[in-house]
C-alpha cells in the first residue's frame, strides 16, 4: 500500500491539472511562453502518474483496468473481473 500521503498528491495535482487545462490550451494557442511558466508546476500534465485504484501501487499500472498487476491478478483469481480467467493448459 501507498502512502495516504502519496495518494492525495496526487489527487491534488489531478485536480490543479483540470482547474488549469483551459488557460493551459489558450496560453499555448496563443504561444504565450511566459504565461505558462507563471502556471504552478502541478498544473502540468507532464507531472500525473498512474497509480492503482485500490492500493496506490505507481509501478506495474494496468490503464485498461485501472488497477496494479498485483492487484489485477488477486481480482481475477478471485472472479471480481468479468470476462478474465486464469489460463491453464
């Protein structure tokens, strides 16, 4: 498990990231380079990292479900995902 510390920053920084995203899109329109170097670091999307639903894991991230391999693979032997099995042969 992550840090709860580590997972509200980067809850925050998700949220800084929306609250900038339409002066972002006009700063960059315009080609206004200083203006986006005033913008607070956070409100980059550059600096957003994948992290796991349930248990905060940054590394071993699976997009499509949104949860670590670690966790994927615990949610799946126990039939939690729909449409995924172990495979055996």
């Amino acid at each position: 498990m992550a840090k709860e510390s580590m997972k509200a920053r980067e809850v925050k920084r998700q949220k800084m990231v929306a609250k900038y995203a339409a002066k972002r899109e006009r700063l960059i329109a315009e080609g206004d380079r200083e203006g986006l170097q005033k913008l607070p670091k956070n409100a980059s999307p550059v600096r957003l990292h994948n992290r796991c639903n349930l248990t905060g894991r940054p590394k071993g991230y699976m997009r499509q479900f949104g949860v670590s391999r670690i966790t994927f693979r615990e949610m799946a032997l126990k039939g939690l995902i729909p449409g995924v099995k172990k495979a055996s042969w």
